[in-house]
C-alpha cells in the first residue's frame, strides 16, 4: 500500500494507460450526442505558459465531464504552425523555420501530455503540413475564379521592423500586434478577400450567436460598423483652371439636416483629388509635408479622434450644392480615405472635430440645428460663445424650406431633395475593410498564382496543387520576401501559354488557415477533398469554443466569414447561416503581481517546473479553482500549495478509509447528514460544471471532503467515496484514476457515469418544526434544516399562534429535537 501522494508516479502511469488503450479516440456514431469542445490552437512557440494550462484546463474538465455525460465527444488540437517567430528564429539563430516548428511542437505536445489533456491525437493538424494548406490553395483559386479574392493596390499598413503588410485587425493601437513596432501607412500591391461582400450577413447572423458573450458581439457589429446615410455632391469651383470643370466631390454624411451649416470641406490626405486641385498651389510643400506627417498616424487612431485636429487649406473651394455659396476645402488628418468617400462636408456647430478644427484655424461656425427644451421653446445658439458642437438631434433653423423640421425628418427631406436635383443619394457606409491577406513573408503558405507578361495573372491549376514552399531559402531579415530570391521557386511557365513566367511570393496570412483548421478536425487524414463532407456534417458546428478575447474582431470574424465562403463556393455547408460556433467562452487572463504573465514582465511561472514540482493535477485544480473562466486569474503560490493540500487530503481520507473499514459498508445510510451533503454536493458540482463555474464546483468538493474528514472513518460508504473521486476527476483525472482503482473501481474513472443526485435527500431544505407549549401542538413553522435550539425559539415565538397560548407566562424549559419538535414550557 502506498500512503504519499506523489503525483509524479501515478501522473505518468495514467497517461501511459490512457494513451496505450487509446482511451481519447472518437469517431462518428450517429446513434449518440456528439459534443465539439474545442480550444484555440496555439502557436508553436515552444512551451505552454500558464495561459495556455488555464485554457487547456477548463476545456478538458468540461471534455472530461460530457463524456462522463454519455455524449460523444470531439476534442481535438494542432498548431498553428506557420507564422513569423519561426522565421525570426531563423534569421537570428540559423535554424530552418521547419525544423524550429516541428521541434516546437514535439515540445508542446509533451507539454500537453504531462498535463493529462484528453485530446484525440490521432487528429493533430498542423498547418504548416502541404497536405493542409493545399486545400486552402484550392479555395484561395475558387475564391479568385469568384472574383472573392482579388488584387488591388492600396494603402495598407506595414511594419518596418517585421517588413511586412498587416491586416486592420493586427494593428493594435497604432503598433504591430508582433512586434510592437508603429506601424505605417504604405500604397503597395496586395491580394485582398472580399469579405465587405459578407458585410451585411455576417452582421445579420450576429443575431443568431446567442450563446456568444454579449461583449464580443458588439465588438464585431461596431467594427462592421453599418451607416446609414447620404452621399452629397459638391461641385469644384473652376474659376481660374479650366480642367477643373464638371469634377465635383462626394461626400459621406449621417447627418444630412446639417446641410445648411457647412463651412468648409474636409478631404482625407489620400484622396485621389488632392493631387488635382493642389497641382498649382503655392501651398504645395506644406500640403505634401502634411500628407506625409498622416500617412505615419495610425488608422484606428485616425478614428477616434483623441488627438489634434490638423489641417491645410488646398487653396481650391466648392459649390454648396443648395446655397450655391462657396466653401473653401482642407486637408484634414482625421477623414479616412477608406471610409465613407474619404471626403467630409464640415458642420463645426454640430461635429465636434469640425468645431475643434474650426476654433483652431478661425473658420466660421454655423448654427442650423436647435435644442428644444421640455415645453417646446427652441433654446437658441451663439457660435461665439459655444465651447462645444451641439451634436444632438433638435430643429432646424436657417435652413431654407427645411427649417422647422426635425432633424429625422430633415434628413429624409433633404436627402429626398438632394436626389430629385441630382447632386446626392442615400448610402450605406461600412467600416469593415476587405482583408489584406498577403504577407512579404516565407513560412506561409504560398499564395498559388503566376505571373506571365503575355497572359497576366494566371491561377496555378487545380490539378498542380499544392504549391509547395521550398525549403532552400536564405533568411537574411532585410529586402522583403525570401521566396523572392529562389530561382527555382519563382521561375516557372505560363499555365496558359508555356511562356516562362513568375510565382507569386507573398504567402497567405495565418489567419486563413485558422479560419478553417476544426474543419479539418473532423476528418484530418482525408485527401480526396478539405474535409470528408459526412463526418464533418456529423461533427459541425463547434459547440463550444473556448479562446481568448483578443481575437473578438480578428479569428473570431475570419472564421465566420470563410465559412460562409465555403457555402457559396459549394464546397463544405453543415447548415444555412454555416456559422461555426454555437457557443463561445472567452477565458480571463493570467495575472502575477498585478501583471499580465508574460516574458517582457518577467513574471513567468515554468509549466515544467509547476509540474516538476507539484503535478498536472494541481496545476488544473489550481488554474481553475483561483477564478471563474471568464475573469482574470491572479497567481497565488499560497493558491497553488492549497491545491496541492488538498489533493493530498483526498489521498490519505482514502487510504486512512480502506485501513479502517472492515467490513465495508457499500451504500450510505440515506438518512445520515453524509449522504444528504454528498448528494448536495453532486447537484452543486453538477449545475456549476454546466455554467463553467469551476471554482465553485471545486470549493464544493472541498468542503465535502471536510465534512468527511469529521466523521468517523468506517462509517463512510464506499459508494460515497466513489462519488467524490467521480466528482473530482475532471478536475485532477489523475489522482483519480489512481483512487477509483484503488477503491477496486473497473476500468477507467474516465468512463464511469456521471453521478444522479437523490432528489429526496436535497429537496428538503426546509423542514417543518413542531411548535408545541407545554407539550400541546399549537403551529407547525417552516425553518431551515440544522438550526439550533436558540433560532427555534426565536422562531417559535415569532408565531402568533403560539404567542397567544404564551400570554405573558415566563418560559421555564425548552424542549428541543433538531429539525422535528419544539416545546416550550411555561
Ligand atoms: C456631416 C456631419 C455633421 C457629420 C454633423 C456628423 C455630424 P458614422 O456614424 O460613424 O458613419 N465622416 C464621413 N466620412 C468620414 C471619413 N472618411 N473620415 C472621417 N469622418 C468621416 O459617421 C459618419 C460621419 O462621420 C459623417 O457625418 C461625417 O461627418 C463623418 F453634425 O457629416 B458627418
Ligand atoms: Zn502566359
């Protein structure tokens, strides 16, 4: 008999176990609930961090538990294999990208075993396998034939440090989501998805996420970000350059009532008619100089508008399309070019940057719009004494015919007018931008287009997939793209006409391929197509899916989209929307003295060492006893040796029970206090399993084990003790299995029921008291189960009843039987 409990022995005596009976294997079965619990995969980067345990660990409770439920379980994981830092890597320490990520992931994968994760390993992906992303050549060539993937030249933003393009979604905050380097503004050739296409849809179907946290929807609708609006033209003044005739500008505005109240026009620095009207400026130099000052400002920042608002006066002026007045035009550094037209008409009175840009270079200020206050009465405005724009709604005034109206029916009104005249009509404006997915990158996959200067851009042909990246390549980390520099790579002939040609040397951003890597879960070893359609129809769509919130409006929106593309393209549809998650759980961060956990900070808890020193099953226990899922952890050492206590505490009642119990009782006694707790308990844990609330299911355990720990040892069925190991095992499956067995259990705990709760031994709560006075019954009370004799006195007072049969007659005995009868004698 063994009486320490030393994790290191029994944790790897059950992952053998496990792994040699192949006990994590699933497979189709179309007479059982499936469940698709998945994690995000993570990068390679060569260890897990306790974020990653964290997210690891409360998807592999909640696995453990549903197969415990009787359902079929997919739980599956890979890398997400392709991805700057093994390119780095290379640069600076010489290795292959390749052999830096398949060393990476033998690493992590052995991380993942130490931990006792249940995955299905016999589904591993890795993205940077040909046979993956083939299949995502192949869909990149339908996407092209569709014209959903095309190539446009564009400002886009690019990262000098990384040297390369990134998406909208990868600026975080003006700075490269990699490398924390600012990020720029840069007119380069690019390939783009058109997932604006999606717009609408992927807006509409937010609707049908409603297991999806309210915050990361909102996120997503306010980055789609639906306007609607009207699009007003302005014509160029041509007085003194002819060429200039007959142009005109167009201009994105919500606000139509305002009309009557522009002072000026704003154009972003990017705009293609800044070149035009500025050609004979003599403000030339201050013009470009302030382009260029824009084009460094990051877009988002651009946006919101907590900075300076600067500008320069074109020297060229517009016709207001209703006063006919002249209004002089500006460069100002807060309009997009891709937004709207990439031109505002200027209201300072109702825009506050407008007004903030106003004040600053002493243009006028126009009131047009009212406030009205309760009783009706219009308040009036002075422009010279504002100190803000008036940005609400209210009554028009100086407005022509349209003063008077509300500012909602203006906007119809004037928009209307505007359209019978012929200079505007309503519009829809959206932020989502189409995806920039080229990268100037090697370790991606190669995007599969030729270049031939007879036939232009030509597809790789289907049959000719995949396009496999080369593996001879010099990492220098200057001069753009490696594959550039590969002749073997880059020459080749024209599909169409046998002429040599050029590949294409950006490879796809990573974000494509996982945007589609659980599709390739449910059947990872098929080749005759991406995915095997039955089994995926089986499997799909994720049930659960648990990842971090960083990638609210990034994979999060990717993956949406690319599964709706599938459905257009004809090549995968599980369902009409084909919406990929039922659920989502974005899990809190991981905090160590009062800092996110990460390398910079130096504040990084070893996995290895954590699991050296305690083992896998405290290291769960404690990444989800710490915290609710969705809230942020802060590391306790403290926290840790109590998890590890109490595991410990389990151990010895175990064994202290199979040295005291002779003979054994098997089932409890259903009227003692134990069976009444173990079954509150097994309610408790089940219903906070169901909500994620791990650490109140754990807390629950605990004190059971507490309970048990005040009893007399041999008096504790087997039965109970079985539960309690039942109860603990998607938290600490090791610990467990090693008990289950020594409590003679068959087989693994891993397979075992999920325990029912008694509902007769938690209904009652409540019991009802007896309220006699000198032994005669007078009132029978409600009280809760296991209070003293002192709070039923002071509850059998508190009746009336019994207080009349009382009068004013001192009470000289309680008679008291716990949770049945109280008799006062007076
Ligand atoms: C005139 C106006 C008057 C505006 C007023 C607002 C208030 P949302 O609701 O986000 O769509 N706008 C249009 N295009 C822009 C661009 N490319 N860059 C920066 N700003 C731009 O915002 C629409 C409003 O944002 C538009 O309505 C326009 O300013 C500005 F009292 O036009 B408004
Ligand atoms: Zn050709």
């Amino acid at each position: 008999m063994e009486f320490a409990y030393d994790p290191k022995r029994i944790e790897e005596k059950w992952q053998k176990a496990w792994a040699e009976q192949s006990v994590f294997k699933s497979r189709p079965d179309k007479a059982r609930k499936k469940f698709y619990l998945l994690e995000m995969l993570p990068y390679p980067s060569g260890h897990l961090h306790m974020g990653h345990v964290r997210n690891y660990a409360i998807g592999d409770a909640f696995a453990r538990y549903l197969v415990m439920n009787g359902f079929n379980v997919l739980h599956p994981m890979g890398w997400d294999a392709f991805g700057m830092p093994a390119e780095n890597a290379a640069i600076k320490h010489g290795v292959h990208p390749a052999d830096w990520t398949m060393d990476n992931i033998k690493k992590m994968r052995e991380q993942f075993e130490r931990l006792g994760c249940s995955y299905d390993w016999d589904r591993e992906v890795a993205t940077c396998e040909p046979s993956y992303y083939k299949w995502e050549q192949l869909v990149f060539l339908r996407m092209y034939e569709r014209g959903l993937a095309y190539r446009k030249e564009s400002f886009v933003n690019w990262c000098d440090n990384c040297e390369t393009v990134l998406a909208n979604e990868q600026v975080i905050g003006g700075a490269c989501w990699r490398c924390s380097g600012t990020v720029r503004q840069r007119s380069m050739t690019q390939w783009y998805f058109r997932i604006t296409d999606y717009a609408e849809e992927l807006l509409k179907d937010i609707d049908l996420l409603e297991r999806w946290p309210e915050r990361v929807k909102t996120m997503q609708r306010e980055w789609i970000g639906k306007s609607e609006g009207t699009i007003v033209e302005f014509e160029l003044d041509s007085e003194g350059d002819d060429s200039l005739k007959g142009l005109k500008i167009e201009i994105f505005t919500t606000r139509a009532d305002t009309l009557f109240g522009v002072t000026f026009l704003s154009l972003a620095s990017e705009h293609p008619l800044v070149d035009v009207i500025t050609k004979n400026s003599p403000n030339k130099d201050a013009i470009a100089s302030f382009r260029d000052e824009v084009l460094r400002m990051d877009r988002m920042k651009r946006l919101q508008g907590d900075y300076e608002k600067k500008g320069v006066f074109t020297g060229r002026y517009c016709i207001h399309p209703l006063t006919r007045e002249k209004i002089p035009i500006y460069i100002a550094n807060f309009v997009l070019m891709d937004y709207g037209t990439g031109a505002v008409m200027a209201v300072p009175a109702h825009d506050q940057r407008d007004f903030e840009f106003a004040k600053r270079y002493n243009l006028p200020i126009k009131v047009v719009v009212l406030p009205v206050c309760k009783d009706g009465e219009k308040v009036s405005l002075d422009p010279n004494s504002m100190e803000s724009a008036y940005v609400e709604y209210g009554v028009l005034t100086d407005s022509g015919e349209f003063s008077g109206l509300w500012s909602e029916d203006a906007i119809q009104s004037i928009t209307a007018h505007l359209e019978k005249i012929g200079k505007g009509r309503r519009a829809v404006s959206w932020r989502l931008k189409d995806w920039c997915v080229s990268r100037q990158r090697y370790w991606g996959a190669p995007i599969p287009i030729i270049y031939c200067d007879d036939c232009g851009i030509v597809p790789v042909p289907e049959s000719e997939l995949p396009v496999v990246l080369p593996r001879n390549v010099e990492f220098t980390g200057t001069g753009g793209s490696p594959l550039a520099k590969v002749p073997s790579f880059v020459n080749t002939k024209c599909p169409r006409c046998g002429k040599p040609a050029k590949r294409e040397t950006d490879t796809l951003d990573t974000f494509v391929e996982s945007s589609w890597y659980f599709l390739r879960y449910c059947s990872p070893k098929y080749d005759k197509w991406m995915v095997d359609a039955e089994e995926a129809r089986y499997w799909m769509p994720i049930d659960k899916y648990i990842g971090g919130i960083e990638h609210a409006v990034g994979h999060l929106l990717y993956f949406r989209f690319y599964m709706k593309v599938l459905r257009d393209l004809g090549i995968f549809k599980f369902s009409d929307s084909n919406e990929p998650a039922v659920e989502l759980m974005t899990q809190g961060m991981v905090y160590k003295d009062g800092a996110k956990m990460s390398k910079s900070k130096g504040n990084v808890v070893s996995v290895d060492e954590m699991l050296d020193k305690y083992g896998a099953d405290t290291a769960r226990l404690f990444s989800l006893f710490a915290a609710p899922p969705e809230k942020d952890l802060e590391w306790s050492d403290e926290g840790v040796e109590g998890a590890y206590r109490f595991l410990g505490r389990v151990w010895r009642l175990v064994y202290n029970w199979k040295r005291a119990s002779k003979p054994t009782l098997t089932q409890g006694d259903t009227a003692s206090e134990v069976y009444r707790l173990l079954n509150k308990t097994i309610k408790k844990v089940t219903e906070d399993i169901e909500r994620m609330h791990f650490n109140t299911a754990i807390a629950a355990i605990m004190e059971f084990t507490n309970a048990l720990y005040q009893v007399d040892v041999s008096t504790i069925a087997e039965d109970t003790l079985r539960k309690l190991i039942i109860l603990l095992s998607p938290f600490a499956p090791h610990i467990a299995e090693e008990l289950w067995q020594e409590l003679g259990g068959k087989g693994f705990v891993y397979h075992e029921k999920w325990p029912l709760y008694d509902k007769d031994a938690v209904k009652d709560e409540e019991v009802m008291l007896i309220v006699q006075v000198n032994g005669r019954l007078r009132d029978k009370i409600k009280a809760p189960r296991g209070i003293s004799s002192d709070e039923a006195r002071r509850l059998a007072l508190s009746s009336e009843k019994v207080s009349a049969h009382i009068g004013k007659s001192e009470i000289k005995n309680v008679i008291y039987v716990p949770d049945r009868l109280i008799n006062l004698v007076v």
